[in-house]
C-alpha cells in the first residue's frame, strides 16, 4: 500500500470522509461478517452513508449482522474499505468493480500484500475485530450492544473463543469489555458447542481418514466434494473445519484440504509452536498468519496431498517469526 497508518490517522481518515462501501473476503468467516457489520453500524452513528456490499457466500450464522446495512441498487461510493482482507485474490466474488480501488484497508494479517491505497495493518492483533473495536472507540463511537455482539463474534471466531495462540491479553481485555458492553455470552455456546449431524458426520469421516506423518508429529484431513454430498452439510457447517485435524494430541502441524470443485482444493494449515503456516502456503501462492494460513492447490488428490507434505517437510519446525 501506499501509505500505511496508525489508527489515529485511520480514525482521521474516515472522519473525513463519506458515502463508505464495506468489502470483505470470499468465503466470510465471523471476522470478516463482524467487522464489516460493526464498522457500517459505527460509521452511521456518526451520521455518515456506510454500507456492506452482500457477499453471496454469507452463512445463514451471519446473515442477520449485515442484511439490513446492503446499499440500495445503483449506489456508488466515495469511500471503499475493505476488512480483514489480505490480498485482492480473495475478495469477495461479487466485488469485481472493485478490485485495485480499495482505497482503505483495515487488517491484521502479516501477509498483506499492500492492495489498498491505505490501510491501518496490524499484526499483533488476534483478530481485526480488536481493530474495528479501538477503532471505534477512537473515533468516539459509544459501544452499543449492537455493536458489541458482532464484534465478540469477530474476536471469538478468529481465536477459536480465546483457544488459538494468537490470543493476546488485549484480546481478553477485548472479550471482557465487549461482554460488558453487552454482546451475548451465550454466543460461545452457539458458535463453538452446537454442531449439525452433517458436521459431525463429516467429522468423524475426516478422522478416520487421517494421514499423520513427520513422525506423527503433522497430520492431513482431506474432504471431498462426494463427502459433503455425502453428508448433506451446508456452508455454515463448515466453519471452522480445520480445527478437527489439528485436534489431535501431540500434533503440531495440521493441514486440511477441502474440494471446492473437482480437481481444485482449498487448503488450510495450523500449527502450534512453530510460525511455519504461512511459509508452507506461500509455496503456492497463499498466506495468512505464522500459525494459520491458507492457499488453493490444483490437482488430485494424491498430487495435492504429496504437494502439501513436501512443502510442510521443507519448512518442518521453522523459527517464530
């Protein structure tokens, strides 16, 4: 990006500034759908015109954050901002107009690829959602309980509810005062207890077919577009799919590949001690955070799953970054 900012100068930015066009990433997880949701919903406190473009691939989980802050047809911004965004590869599908005009970009990922012709980048936070929350509270935004909820959404999802390495004390003073802000604790019970049977089916198919390797240490989970028919699961279920491979005592690293269409994966890597994700996905053109990251590998699934062995061997036990 051209200029990067602290996030005083971004609370300066936006102040300046109206008619705002929220963007997030495909596939949207809570971060991206709370996010977008607590930035437009803020931004509108302050009497300014913001609204979140549709994603298409939103979850039913999500929805009711964002459906009521879509812009009318024909509406054109003076501001795009695009969260929890990484790189343009993987805006969202239906953001094609916009690609290489995002003029701000608020994200934590260390990966960033510099798109925006601004952006407030933060990577020691656990989530983006900590961002949008200081934010906020930067531009004199009062956190509101309808602010809070989507928020605690976009801190919990991104730190597996405070589970993940990249949990910070901030991300805890975060949590805390979003619950006392108001956001729902019973929010945890939904979104990290309560599983469909599709997804607990599909679970235990990924279990039985794990391949541990690196002296059992790493462990590959791969789901197939027949395995999703299978089991009837919807995209909602498949939240947080990766998890179920690096659940395994004594694993360090974990990768899961999921078909997205026939001959085409969606592959994600988590490890635990060691920042070693994002250089196993950067051989294929992805990235991420050290201990989470993605990329899309084509082939079968034998060629994929060789492929991704291999490159975790290159980078086996990396040094934190």
């Amino acid at each position: 990006m051209r200029n990067t900012m602290t996030r005083t100068e971004c609370a300066a930015y936006l102040r300046e500034r109206d008619g705002f066009l929220i963007l997030n990433h495909r596939r949207p997880d809570g971060d991206a759908m709370g996010c977008a949701a607590a930035l437009c919903r803020g931004l509108r406190t302050l009497g300014k015109r913001a609204f979140v473009l549709p994603n298409p691939e939103t979850t039913e989980r999500y929805l009711s954050l964002v459906e009521d802050l879509y812009p009318a047809p024909g509406f054109r911004p003076d501001t795009v901002v695009a969260v929890d965004l990484a790189e343009e590869g993987i805006l969202q599908n239906n953001a094609g107009d916009w690609a290489g005009k995002v003029q701000l970009c608020i994200d934590h990922h260390p990966s960033n690829s510099g798109y925006a012709r601004q952006g407030w980048v933060d990577p020691a936070a656990g989530a983006c959602g900590e961002l949008i929350y200081f934010l906020l509270l930067e531009l004199g935004v009062e956190i509101t309980p309808e602010l809070a909820e989507p928020l605690y959404i976009a801190v919990t999802t991104d730190t597996g509810c405070f589970r993940y390495k990249n949990t910070s004390s901030q991300t805890l003073r975060v949590g805390a005062a979003l619950l006392e802000a108001g956001a729902p604790i019973d929010l945890n019970r939904t979104l990290f207890m309560k599983k469909s049977r599709g997804r607990l089916l599909l679970e235990s198919r990924m279990i039985a077919g794990l391949e541990f390797f690196q002296a059992g240490e790493a462990d590959i989970a791969a789901v197939t577009l027949e395995d999703l028919r299978d089991c009837a699961v919807t995209e909602e279920d498949m939240e947080d799919i990766a998890s179920v491979a690096g659940s395994v005592r004594g694993v360090e690293l974990s990768v899961t590949l999921r078909e997205v269409e026939a001959g085409s994966w969606k592959v994600s890597v988590r490890t635990g001690q060691y920042s070693n994700a994002s250089l196993v996905c950067a051989e294929f053109g992805g990235g991420g955070h050290g201990m989470a990251a993605g990329c899309t590998v084509k082939g079968s699934l034998e060629e994929v799953r060789e492929a991704l062995k291999a490159a975790v061997g290159r980078h086996w036990h990396a040094l934190p970054l």
